[in-house]
C-alpha cells in the first residue's frame, strides 16, 4: 500500500496540474488513510454523538477499519440515514436550521473520502473563496474587501437561498465526473447524498442538497459553488474591469488652474476660497464611462461584489449572476437578501459587518491629497452590540444570571470572559471597535452581580475579594482574578476578567489551523497505541479497541477512593482515550473495573474460549 503523505502528493500535484483522477476508488482500500481520518475527527464532540445507530467512536478498532474496507472492496457498503436534529440559526432565533448526525463508520469514511478531494481540489478552488478551506475564513475574507477594494460605488450582497438543501444531485454528479474518471467513486458519492433522513424516526428521502452537519458537505459544496466563482472571474470580472484610471473631473480642473492662477498673481485669500471649494469636489470623474471596477469574494453561500459604475450596471450584473445559478447550477437568490447598496451613503452586511465607503475631505495625507476617500471600512453594527447585551439584562439594566449561580466562581468568571473575548475578537477589523465598551460595561456588571448574588455579598465586595492587576504584552491590565489551587508541583488554576483590548487591530490577520504542537501529537500517541496491541488494563496482548469520553471532568465525578481503575488511569495521564481489550471494554460499561488480582481468571478464561 502507498503511504498516505505520498498519495496526497500525488493527487495534489494532478490538481494542481488540472490532470484528472483514475482509479480513485482503490485508494479507499488503504488503512492508512482510516487511521490518519480517526486521528483528526476523535477529538470532536459529534464523534461521541449518535446518530440514527448507536455507534460512536467509543469502541473504535482496526477491526472496525478493516470492516469498512472489506465491504468497500466488494462494493457492499450502504451508508445509513442520518439522524437529523434542528438548531437555532444565529441571528434568527425563531427560525432553526436542520441539522444531520451520521453515523460514526460514516464518519470516518466521509473524513477519508474528503482528504482525497480536498488535496485535487484545494489548488484549483478560486483564491476569491474563503469558506470551510485551509488557512482561509471570515477574517481573511474580510481583510480582502478592506485592503484590496477600491474605487466601489455599489455593493452587491449576494444569499443563496437555501443553498446546502437544494444542491442539485445530477449537477454535482456532472461537476465530479468531469475530473474524477471512476464510476465506483462517483457511484459511491451518489450513495452519500441518497441516503436520506430520519426525522423523529421516520425516514425520508434526500432528493437534493448535502445533509448538513456532515463531514463530507462542506467541501462538496464548494465544488459546486467553484462554478459561480469561475463564472465571475472568467466572464463578469473581463466585462466591467476597464480602464486604468478615472478622466479628470473638468469641474474640478477648472477651479484648480484659477487657483493656482490667483496664487501665482499674489491674491492668496481668494486662492483659498477657491481651494475650499476643491475639497467639496472629486479630482476624477466619478462617472467615467471608461473606467469600471469589479470586485468578488465568496465565503460558503454568502457573495459579495463591490462595483464601480451605475446603478442600472449594479443591478444587470446581479440579474446574470441570478440567471448563472438558477440556468446552470438550479439554485435561487434569495431576493430579500440579495441586496444593492450604496457605499457612500448606507452600509452593506457581511458576514456580520457593515461594510462602507469611507469619505472624509478634510482628512489628507502629508501630500495634501485626501488619504481615507474610496478606502473600504468595517464596521460593528450597533444592532449586534445591542443584541449581545441582552442575555445579559432585566428591564433594561445589567442583572444577575441566575442560571449561573450553581457554577463555581472560577467557572463563572471563566464563561463570561470567553464570551466577551470571543465577540471582540471576531469584531477585530472594525475601526469602530470601541463600541464594544458598552458590552463590556454591561457584562462586567452582569458577572459582579452573579458572583455577589451566589456568595450572598455586594458588588463592592466581589471588587474588594477578586481585585488583581497582571501584565500583558500591551502593559499592565486591571480586573478581576480568582485561583484554584492545586497540588504540589502544579501550577494553579487562574480565571480573569478584563484585559481585552478592544483597540483595532492593523496587522494582516493571518488564519492558523494548526493545532499547538503538544496537541499535533495525541493523534500519533493515540494510533501508535491502538497498534500495538496490548490493553492498558489487564496487559494482554489481543485485539483491542479504544474507550472514548466526552470530558475529563465525567471522571471526577465522587471521591477519588471511589473511582474505578480504568477513570483512575485516564485522569491521571489526562487523556480522553484508553486501549482496552473488549472484556475489559465490556467490564466499563457494566460498570465494574478490571483489577490486577482477576487478570489471571480473564486471561484463563481467554485461553479456554
């Protein structure tokens, strides 16, 4: 068998190359792939969710592996309907979006399928797509609109609607067999996207779209939607990019050469009046009909266009982009969403930003020249700031949580700064970021009183027990702070409010999928354990699966003297995993523990057997 860092190599350089795939389905016979796939999705929390069986990563196995290979190899395996569940959407808490559980065999096979795709893939998708890829999200999404766009009149925001629920199954069959030449892999696809649904135990038929939630659906979503990025590269952006600078504005010239003759004859006063009036006018003809400017980016289903023309052009290019997706790709705008947006004047949304057109004509830089006009500006809508103070209010003032008051101090101060840090953070690139101070404000009251509420004292109390200042890289910060002691030669535990700065960031953002290096190796801990061979309970040396659990803290539940052997070994090495064999594995979920003195009968009662 080929080794799995080679094989994406290989098909990497075919994609980049343009070459299509052959063969394909062969690959799905290496066991490698199945162990480097469970290494990747073990740590996830829908790994130990079912879905409509109950099989979940506990129990994971080479057997396991080599089963899903087996039925691959003679063409049998059948995927199995997902369970699907409803979650709120964000921003719409009466509207829910459907939600799909496969599986855990499913699972892995989709991990597996999907880092073969991804690798022919990821060279060819549009550098003007940054959803579910690699190195790129919504921040760097943004940073192209604010660093790269200029000279944009009109937004164009762009919704699909419905986009992951009506991906049509035959367009995206057409879109794969054009690069993958395997009929058994494509076959096997069409498999996944026909498998149905269970809705409250009653299935029902998937006649289109990707089921959410899996693993697979996002990046097949990005194939089909590569076709609408190729479309507006390839023919909209040649179309309405023309022109390498705008004309001089006459009106604008005029004034400027009377000036400068009213200077030259020493009438300075009137000059500047006259120059006043330059600062009231564009330099350039902002009607030009030989310049144009087109601008893209894509995250998911949500597009936007900056453009630089009329109106009537504005709402033409929206028409054949609408026309392109329903013609070609059988999908709709949604009309209340898609909407044409004048820079200057009102504010476009994306991803949850608004988006301007910054203009100010007193502002100039060292030239004279006004440094801010056309440059494109994000902003925190002030609607979200007031929609995020809300959890955190009682007839209009900042209350205790009283749904909180059961947690520990250390915990309540812990989930109030996540998400406050967590919303600054993402509001990074707002130049009016400042505006979070109201949030924080109202937070910061929000936590005083949940705590004074629990520990039966007043908020200057809370202030005068958990006050603290600790340095940071921006200098010293003032809060509060509450540690947790722990035993000899640990460190403590420390859980602060404040510190976050919510000064706009300048630097380039730069995305960092990797995880941090300690964590890069439990996945190959994890498998060189599994392959060994041997149960970390009773020792012996046989077939062995994993036990999985969903947090650390399950195990501290009780007294210590109390707990089994199995939590005992995992709590003190601190991992979620152990390898057992399946009696020791049964004897968990019995609810009894292996112990050193009934090795011998187990081990005896092997050999019998």
């Amino acid at each position: 068998m080929q080794r799995a860092e080679a094989l994406m190599e290989i098909i990497h350089e075919r994609g980049k190359r343009g070459l299509p795939l052959e063969r394909l389905y062969r690959h799905l016979f290496n066991p490698e792939l199945y162990l480097r796939a469970y290494g990747k999705i073990y740590r996830n929390d829908g790994s130990i969710t079912p879905g409509s069986t109950q099989e979940t990563v506990d129990g994971m196995s080479l057997k396991k592996i080599q089963t899903i290979i087996d039925a691959l190899r003679y063409e049998r395996y059948r995927w199995t309907p997902v369970r699907r569940v409803y979650i709120e959407k964000k921003g719409s808490p009466a509207k829910r979006r459907p939600l799909g559980l496969p599986s855990w065999s499913d699972k892995l096979l989709q991990e597996v399928i999907r880092s073969l795709l991804e690798a022919y893939y990821e060279p060819q998708f549009s550098d003007r797509s940054h959803g579910f890829r690699p190195g790129k999200g919504c921040h760097t999404a943004l940073t192209e609109v604010s660093e790269t766009w200029r000279s944009v009149t009109w937004f164009v925001e762009g919704d699909i609607s419905q986009c992951f629920d009506r991906l049509d199954h035959g367009v995206l069959h057409s879109i794969l067999a054009e690069d993958i030449h395997d009929s058994r892999f494509l076959q096997l696809i069409d498999g996944l996207l026909q498998a149905g649904y269970l809705e409250e135990w009653r299935y029902h038929e998937t006649l289109s779209g990707a089921p959410q939630g899996g693993v697979l659906s996002p990046l097949l979503s990005n194939i089909y939607l590569n076709r609408l990025d190729k479309y507006v590269e390839t023919t909209l952006l040649p179309l309405f990019n023309r022109g390498a600078r705008r004309k001089p504005y006459l009106p604008y010239m005029r004034i400027h050469k009377a000036a400068w003759k009213l200077e030259k004859r020493g009438e300075r006063e009137e000059a500047r009046q006259l120059r006043r009036q330059l600062q009231q006018l564009p330099s350039h003809d902002p009607n030009d009909p030989g310049f144009r400017r087109l601008h893209y980016v894509r995250y998911a289903d949500d597009w936007l266009l900056g453009f630089s023309g009329t109106r009537r052009e504005a709402e033409y290019i929206k028409e054949k982009i609408g026309r392109f997706l329903r013609n070609r790709l059988k999908l709709e705008l949604s009309e209340p969403k898609t909407l044409i947006t004048h820079g200057r004047t009102q504010a476009a949304r994306f991803l949850g930003y608004e988006i301007v057109v910054l203009h100010d004509d007193a502002k100039r830089d060292r030239n004279g020249h006004r440094s801010i006009n056309g440059q494109i500006g994000l902003k925190v809508p002030m609607d979200v700031v007031r929609g995020k103070c809300k959890p955190y209010m009682r007839r209009g003032k900042p209350a205790a949580l009283l749904e909180r008051v059961h947690d520990s101090d250390f915990r309540i101060v812990t989930r109030f700064q996540s998400e406050f840090r967590g919303l600054a953070e993402y509001y990074q690139l707002a130049y009016n970021r400042h505006r979070l101070g109201l949030l924080r404000w109202i937070t910061e009251r929000s936590l005083t009183k949940t705590l004074g509420h629990k520990n039966k004292i007043s908020v200057n109390k809370v202030w005068n027990r958990y006050r603290a200042t600790w340095q940071t890289p921006a200098g010293p910060r003032r809060g509060l702070q509450i540690k947790v002691e722990r035993g000899k030669g640990k460190k403590p535990l420390v859980a602060r409010w404040g510190g976050v700065s919510l000064a706009r960031r300048t630097t380039r953002v730069t995305l960092k999928d990797d995880l941090p290096a300690v964590w890069r190796k439990r996945p190959a801990e994890l498998i060189d354990r599994l392959m060994s061979g041997r149960c970390e309970l009773c020792t012996a040396r046989t077939e062995v699966e994993v036990h999985h659990i969903r947090r650390l803290s399950d195990l501290r539940s009780g007294s210590q003297a109390e707990q089994p052997d199995w939590a005992k070994q995992m709590a003190s090495r601190r991992r979620k995993t152990l390898i057992v064999c399946r009696d020791c594995h049964n004897g968990i979920h019995s609810g009894f523990s292996v112990r050193q003195d009934s090795m011998e009968s187990t081990l005896e009662s092997r050999v019998r057997r």
